[in-house]
C-alpha cells in the first residue's frame, strides 16, 4: 500500500502542517484514490461507502490513517477506541464554499456584505448539514477550529488557506447552532496563540466565558416594512428626535430573580410601553455589542458582530427592534469603531501579527482607555468595520448608529503628549486613514439602508462633521453639540446670583447652532465619574434643584438641536448612575420626581406636536433672539418658526426672583401660555399667566408688538398665538 509520507503524517498529527488539504482526504494515487484522515483518539479506522463497504484504513502515526480507496468521493468514516465506536463525516472529502467573486473581494478588501462570507454559517454543502467556518489570518502558518464539537483539539480540524487572501475555511459536517468554538492559530513563527473568538461570530457565550457560539442568522420574521419605508421621512432634519439613551441591563432589574436584567424580550413590552408613553421618538442603546467586561458598559467590545447575549439570543434582539418599529420608536446603536481591548481571546496580535491594530504604539495604543486603535489605512481592517456597520443596519433594521470617540479618531496626537504620535504623510496632526474610513462608512450606510441616521460623538471643532462626504465633510447626518451641553451646564450649576455674569454661555451656542446638524446631548458621560447627577448638578434647596432642572429640561427642549436624554435623569435620579444597579424607579412615588417626569413627557409632546419646536432644529429660519441681553435680570427671549405653522417664543427668567416684564412678540392678538415649567402638575408653585396674555401695539425689542408677562421663578414659559 502507498502510504503517506511519516515526517508529513507527524506534521498533521502535531498540528503543525500548513496544508492539510493538500494531504487529507481523497486524493488520486497513482490508478487508485487514496483516504487520509486525522482522527487522534480513535484506534482503528475504517472508510464506509453510500452500501455500507468498509475499507479499514493503516494508522501511519498515532491518530493519522491512511488507505486505498476504489470507490468515488461519497465516504463517511468509522472511529473505534477501547470505550466505544462512532460514525461522521470527513470534513476534508468536502470542496470549498467561497466562491470566486467572495475570493475575489475579500483579497480587494471591498466585500460590503462580508459577515455573509466569513463567520461561522449553517448550510447545507454537498447535501450535507453542518457550519461553514470562515476567518481572515494571513499572516498564520495554521489555523483550526476548535470547540465542543471536537474537545478543543486544534490537531483534528485545521483550514484551508484560500490563495491570497489570506482567509482560511472549512465545513464542518454536524456542527449545530449553539455550539462553542474558536480558532487556534500558529502564528508565522510557529508559535501556538491563544484561543481566539471569531472576529465576526454572530454570537457568545456568557461572560465570563468568552468562546464564539454557533448562530443562525434570519430566524426573525421581520413585521415593520411599513416603518422601513417611511422612516427616511420621520428621520430628516425637519422632524422632531427626542431620543432617551438607555443602558439596558440596569434600566430595570427583577429583584426577586437574583437582580437580573430584562431581556429582549421583556425588554419588548417593559421598555417599549415606557419610552412611548414618554413621547420619546428614539432609543439610543448604549453598546450591545458583545463585550467581556460589564464595567466598560460595551465600550470596550470583542464580538462586534454579535449582540451581547446578556438579554437573550440575536433573533430576541431582533423581535425587540421590530417590535419597537412597530410601536413607531426608532432604535439606534452606540457604536465603537475607535478602538478595542487587549483582552487575548479578542483582535489583538490576531494571527501573531498586528493584524487589526498599528504595530508602533505611537498609532496603536490609546493611553486613556488601554486599549488598541485599529489599522483604517489597512483595507481587510477598513473592510471589517465598514461591513459591521452596513450588517446592523440590514440584519438588524437598526435606524443609526452614534459612532463613539470620533474625536480620538480623527487626530493622530489625540491626548498624547510631545513625541508620543507619528505625524501623517503631511506632517500633519489628522489621522486621515480614520477620516476617510468615515466618509466610506457614512456613505456606505445611507446608501446601503435609505432612511437611516448617523451620529457623531465629537468633541472638537473639526470642520465638516455633517457635510456630505462628497463634498469634503464626513457625511454623519448628526453631532452631538458637546459645546452647548458644557455651556449650559456649566451656567446651571451656578448659583443664580452668580449667573448675570456669565449670561453669554446660553447665548454663545447661537453663534455656531447652525454651522452643523446638532443633537443637545444630555447622556450617561454627564452623569458618573463624580460629575454628579442631573438633578445633583442643580443649585439651592431641593425646591429650586428641581425648579432649576426643570428650566433647564425646558430651555433644551425648544433650543435648537435634536433632543437625547439618559434614563434615569427624566424623573431626577438623585445618585450618579451605576452599570450595577437599577435606576431608582421608587422616586416616583414622590411628587417632584413625579412632576418632573411628566413636564418631560409634555415637553416630548409639544416638542412632536408644534412644527415651529423642531422644524429649524439644523436650519437658521427656525430660530431668532428677541431678548438675548438681559444679562442683570438673567432673562431670554427667543422665537422659534416654521413655514406656514404659528410661531412660539420662549421667555426665561433663571433667578429665584419672579418678573413682571414686557417682551417683544412677532405678532399681534391673544398668546396662550403653553407650557410654564412652575406648574404645580410639574412639581411647581403654580404661578402664571391664567393661560393668555393679550398684545399691545408696543415696539418692544425689534418686534411691532409687544406683552406684559408674568415670569415665575426659575422658569420658562412658553407661548403661541391663541388663534
């Protein structure tokens, strides 16, 4: 009998070949085929054709079998040891399941759908049902899937490469959804990495476990096409987005079940009914992309591919989505392309290599958060994160994505000190690989989902965040105004008898509101790390708190800019917030935490309901001064407008002093007073206007007519003509 080569069967059975598909399974010798296969505990080997003929098979070396074999490809194989005996099939008696074009554009680094390529997928290949295995490792000598389907043993199941690619697959026969594996890869110096999750596995084991687990992709049955085709409609600049952030696992938490989160599930219905019921438009989740470590609360994230299984199985995450469609909430994703964790299951040193990140430190290594900075100049890296965008939004019918940190993105010497950066081929400060990875991705989003947003986390003031990418700017439909949220807060948390001195850090904003498309973000960042609470940020006794916070809900409400608030800060959380525990949902029993939420519910509502308070949010016609010098009485006025619709002004008076004052008004006849944020339904002293005031033809700060109005203290109140 011809047998194989004994230093090549010593290879395979040390995992140390680097083509096992060259030797392993059928194969012409000569006149006849010849049957190699890997099966390290068995004993004795037999091959068994479609009528049950066996052929035992010569062990060459201790778990590597060899033997003629007269009849056609159709094999199974029979495995004995001294405890049982058992039948399967040959992975390597099996073709490829790339195909041409999939090699063609992963070697490019173009495949916009590549979680449709690599992964782990069920299928059914050569009539036979198993996984095909597919991972991006050029630089490794071998790689193999491991995991409970073959007791972690990397000798039994190593890939083939595909040409230049540099990815590496197999098909697995009788592998199901819910199994456990990795990839155990030698690196290009023969050195064995530790196990290693799949970079685009589609689901995870429980932390602190941190094996990839076998999911099938589509076993949602999506129910919101109606939603899908008008949301490009609902999500314009003209339209109200009032957007609640939430961290899901401590929004609520069953106490009598051991304090666990809600899943997506109860998620569904929980969740859902609340955020309607407050009027928010969107839910914002803070990253559910699986991540090892809850305290980074996903910020720090190793499974982009897979939503967290914290709060239940993808298709459970994908109901949650519909069904939030389907109550007319749209659901956007804090995403996080900036970085990742060093943690060794996950990118890093992937295939023994700075694969996904720089190999200098000086471009690969943020300081702050230890953690890598991934490779954009490199077009496999690129393509990964580009395809992770467009799969949340096409599998998922996810409506945006707020993309983390873009600030430590888009400058080389980002928090870095004299000598800790390497300029760009310019000798410049701007990462431009990170830029121009941005500007595909944004224009890869919106033309691969219509009607989707994008959102920018950017704290500078690069120019151009929401311009088009064709026209030079990044292309995100949004940025948070990170300058307006420190301005205003900044003045909230001084003492009114201070803030005369200060009046222009709610005016300043006026003079940039339009230069982009704004959000007004109050989020989870303004709210830990000693920084306090919303409600804890506010100046004197807890009567004026409360008063103060609630002026200061209101003067964001009808400011120019797309609304975001976190959870917990709608009813006046007193603590900080804590990824660990609930909110404290047992302050509503008491009636200025009460108050408080229902203003944000009535804000929420005016704010949907009145073109002129979300019309101009991004455009100058919807917004003008009346009184923006009031700095001695700390008073604003100011006009928000919509073609065609009635306009509304806004008068604020942010001491602990009432005013009795006239204002200017765009028109003449009654006004009604809309909202006053000192209602006593809101938690206020509830004083006012009777609800009207009537106008005089008084010029009064440069408009024809004019109104004596009462102002409580620390309040705002709005109104709109009667008619």
């Amino acid at each position: 009998m011809t047998l194989i080569d004994r230093s090549e069967a010593l290879a395979l059975a040390e995992g140390r070949h680097e083509d096992p598909f060259a030797v392993l399974g059928i194969h012409k010798d000569g006149r006849t085929n010849r049957i190699v296969a890997i099966v390290p505990d068995a004993e004795k080997l037999w091959a068994v054709g479609p009528r049950g003929k066996e052929v035992e098979l010569e062990a060459v070396v201790p778990g590597v079998f060899c033997g003629k074999w007269a009849g056609k490809s159709g094999y199974s194989l029979r495995a004995r040891n001294d405890v049982t005996t058992w039948d399967f099939e040959d992975p390597y008696r099996f073709g490829p399941v790339l195909g041409e074009i999939d090699e063609y554009l992963l070697g490019e680094g173009t495949h916009r759908h590549l979680w449709k390529a690599l992964g782990a997928h069920l299928i059914t290949h050569e009539g036979v049902d198993g996984v095909h295995f597919a991972v991006w490792a050029p630089n490794a000598r071998r790689v193999s899937v491991v995991g409970s389907f073959n007791n972690w043993d990397g000798r039994r199941h190593p890939m083939r490469r595909r040409g230049s690619t540099g990815v590496f697959e197999i098909f697995l026969p009788g592998v199901a959804a819910g199994d456990t594996y990795k990839y155990e890869i030698l690196g290009p110096g023969g050195n064995l990495m530790p196990l290693k999750a799949d970079p685009i596995g589609f689901g995870s084991e429980h932390p602190p476990a941190t094996a990839s687990v076998v999911r099938e992709l589509g076993l949602h049955d999506w129910a919101d096409a109606g939603w899908l085709q008008t949301r490009e409609s609902v999500q314009n600049i003209h339209e109200p987005v009032s957007i609640y952030e939430v961290h899901l696992g401590s929004w609520k938490r069953i106490w009598e079940q051991g304090g666990r989160s809600l899943s997506y599930y109860e998620l569904s219905t929980e969740l859902l009914d609340y955020v309607v019921d407050m009027g928010f438009t969107h839910i914002e989740l803070m990253p559910i992309s699986e991540f090892p470590f809850d305290g980074s609360w996903g910020y720090q994230p190793i499974g982009l591919y897979a939503p967290t299984i914290r709060y239940g199985r993808p298709e459970e995450f994908a109901a949650f989505v519909d069904a939030a469609h389907q109550r007319g909430i749209g659901i956007l994703l804090d995403w996080v392309p900036g970085h990742f964790p060093t943690d060794e299951h996950g990118l890093r040193l992937f295939d023994g290599t700075p694969l996904y990140e720089h190999a200098d430190p000086k471009e690969g290594f943020h300081h702050d958060w230890n953690t890598l900075i991934y490779n954009y100049g490199r077009r496999e890296v690129s393509n990964f994160l580009l395809a992770n965008a467009l799969y949340w939004l096409e599998e998922y019918h996810l409506d945006g994505l707020r993309v983390d940190a873009v600030a430590s993105m888009l400058y080389r010497d980002y928090s870095r000190k004299e000598g800790e950066w390497i300029p760009n081929v310019y000798g410049g400060r701007e990462n431009l690989e990170a830029i121009a990875f941005l500007q595909a991705m944004n224009t890869q989003a919106y033309g691969g989902a219509p009607g989707i947003m994008t959102v920018a986390e950017e704290s500078t003031a690069f120019a151009g965040v929401t311009k088009p990418a064709d026209h030079g700017g990044l292309g995100f439909g949004y940025k948070w105004n990170m300058g307006w949220m420190n301005d205003t807060l900044r003045y909230f948390s001084r003492e009114p008898i201070h803030r005369s001195y200060h009046h222009n850090e709610l005016t300043f904003a006026s003079v940039y509101t339009y230069s982009e498309n704004f959000i007004l973000p109050i989020s989870h960042d303004e709210v830990v790390h000693g920084k306090g609470s919303m409600i804890a940020k506010m100046p004197g006794d807890d009567a004026q708190k409360f008063a103060n916070l609630r002026a200061f809900y209101a003067f964001q409400w009808t400011h120019p800019g797309k609304k975001l608030l976190f959870m917990g800060q709608e009813f006046g959380q007193w603590r900080e917030w804590s990824e660990a525990e609930a909110l404290d949902w047992n302050l509503l029993n008491y009636a200025p935490h009460n108050g408080l939420r229902n203003l944000v519910r009535d804000l929420n509502r005016l704010y949907r309901e009145t073109p002129a308070l979300h019309w101009g949010d991004c455009d100058p016609q919807g917004f003008s001064w009346i009184e923006a010098d009031d700095a001695a009485r700390s008073v604003y006025v100011f006009e928000r407008r919509a073609p065609g619709h009635p306009p509304v002004v806004i008068a604020a008076n942010l001491t602990p002093v009432e005013r009795t004052l006239r204002i200017g008004l765009p028109q003449g006849g009654a006004w009604r007073e809309i909202l006053n944020t000192d209602s006593a339904h809101y938690g206020g002293a509830n004083w006012g206007n009777l609800g009207m005031i009537e106008t005089d033809e008084i010029g009064w700060m440069t408009r024809a007519h004019s109104a004596e109005v009462y102002l409580p203290p620390l309040s705002v109140v709005i109104f709109t003509p009667a008619d």
